[in-house]
C-alpha cells in the first residue's frame, strides 16, 4: 500500500496491458514476416522518425503494425 498522499500505481494497469497485447501481436508478425518485410519496417519507421511522424507511445491508431514493431524494439533495453 503506498504512503498517504503518494500516488497508487493504478495507472499503469491499462499500459502493462497494452504492451502485452502488443506481445502477442508482435510475435505472430514476426513469425509471418521474411527478412525483406522486416527491413521494408525499418525503412518505414526510419522514414517517420525522421519526419517527426511517430505518435507518442500508446497513439498508434493510424500506423501500421510493422513500424510499431520496430519502434518497440528499438526501445528494448540492449540487455534485452
């Protein structure tokens, strides 16, 4: 329980569920993807990012699943 007046951690159920729904979305794309679609990803989230088009995390209504892909691996700790 946390101290009087801190904040509860409620908040964070809604974004640890998203990023498991991501999970299973991700792996079924991977395993239906080849090399060539994954790099055609890469090229496509480097073509947003430099445009300044990557919505804020959890705004992807509009993009594809490929670039959300490689946008969360990009974000994956290197230990990861």
């Amino acid at each position: 329980m946390p101290p009087s007046g801190a904040p509860g951690l409620g908040y964070l159920a809604g974004k640890v569920f998203e990023l498991l729904s991501f999970f299973e979305r991700g792996l079924s794309l991977m395993d239906a993807s080849s090399d060539a679609d994954l790099g055609l990803y890469v090229v496509a989230y480097a073509a947003a990012s430099c445009a300044g088009e990557l919505p804020s995390a959890g705004a992807w209504h509009g993009v594809t699943a490929g670039v959300e892909l490689i946008w969360r691996t990009h974000m994956l700790h290197p230990v990861a």
